[in-house]
C-alpha cells in the first residue's frame, strides 16, 4: 500500500481533547450536519475559478503550480450534480479510522509506504514521521519544499518512489514463490 500525505482530520472525533468532547463533538455534529442541510448556496457562492484557484494556493507550496488547467480539473467535477453532498461528507467525516489505529493492526499484513510533503500546511510533519513506529510501514519519505498534493506538485519526486517501492513488492513476491 502507497499512501501520499495521510490524512489525519483534526475535527475527528478522537482528536479531540478528552476533556473537550462532551462540548466539543455535539458541537462539531451539528456544525457539519448544518453544513450538510443549508450548505449548498455556500457551495454554489465558492465553487467558481477565481475561490478555488485562491483555496488550493494554501496547500501547494509552490503556488505557481495552481493552474488554470488544475483548477479546472478539480472545478468540474465539483459542478457536477450531487458534488456538494459529497465534499461536505468528506469535509464531515470526523468517526471513521485514523491511520494510526489501522497500521497498528496486526491483521494487517500489507506494506506500507508513505511519503508526503514536508511543506504542507495540512498535514503535521512530526506526525507523519512518528507512522514510522508501525510493522507494516516500511518507510516515511518526507519531500522537503513539496506542500499537499506531492504527486501532482513534485512527480518527479514521487514517482521514482512509487516505482521503487512497486518493485520491491516484485522481488519480495518472487523470493517468496
């Protein structure tokens, strides 16, 4: 398994602080089933060219990698019906596994790569690197100056990773036949 950027969603249930939780998660419920309910004129008011190309600026490290060609790619499926729905479900899930609890299955019997950008402001650098810890994992790769989306900002980066790690499975896969 090749995982890029894990992602650990910070209005998770389990993130929250213990202490917390009682306020913090019927807090968190109603906000995203209001978003759920009465979110689309939100949708319909920030899904266009100009918020969406200014949104995924945030993330990419290199903003001059947030095209028009980009944005255009992720902005059409977002106008596409029923695509709210979807983006506040992903936006919402906050009950499912978080990576940590799934590698420290033992059932789990698959590798386990992962790589993700040093410079993204999403996704906690330390956190990341701590996955190392787990049996299955094989090795974190953090890609430094590379933001969210590593596979699409650095390729170059990624990929030889991907190829390595693919073939390391074959000669694995091999040796064991």
């Amino acid at each position: 398994m090749f995982v890029v950027n894990p992602n650990f969603r910070e209005a998770h249930e389990a993130e929250q602080p213990e202490l917390l939780r009682p306020l913090s998660v019927p807090l968190l419920n109603a906000v995203q089933g209001g978003l759920r309910k009465y979110g689309q004129p939100l949708f319909d008011a920030l899904a266009n060219p100009p918020t969406v190309k200014t949104i995924l600026k945030e993330p990419y490290a290199d903003a001059e990698q947030v095209t028009d060609e980009l944005v255009d790619v992720l902005l059409t499926p977002l106008l596409s019906p029923g695509a709210a729905d979807v983006v506040f479900d992903t936006l919402s899930y906050s009950a499912g596994p978080l990576p940590e609890p799934l590698l420290e299955d033992e059932r789990l019997q698959a590798a386990v790569q992962i790589c993700f950008g040093e410079a993204d402001p999403w996704t906690p650098p330390a956190r990341v690197r701590a996955l190392e810890r787990f049996r299955s994992v094989r090795s974190v790769v953090g890609l430094p100056g590379v933001g969210h989306c590593p596979h699409d900002e650095a390729p170059e980066l990624v990929n030889p990773i991907i190829v390595d790690f693919v073939r390391s499975l074959n000669v694995e896969a091999k040796a064991a036949a």
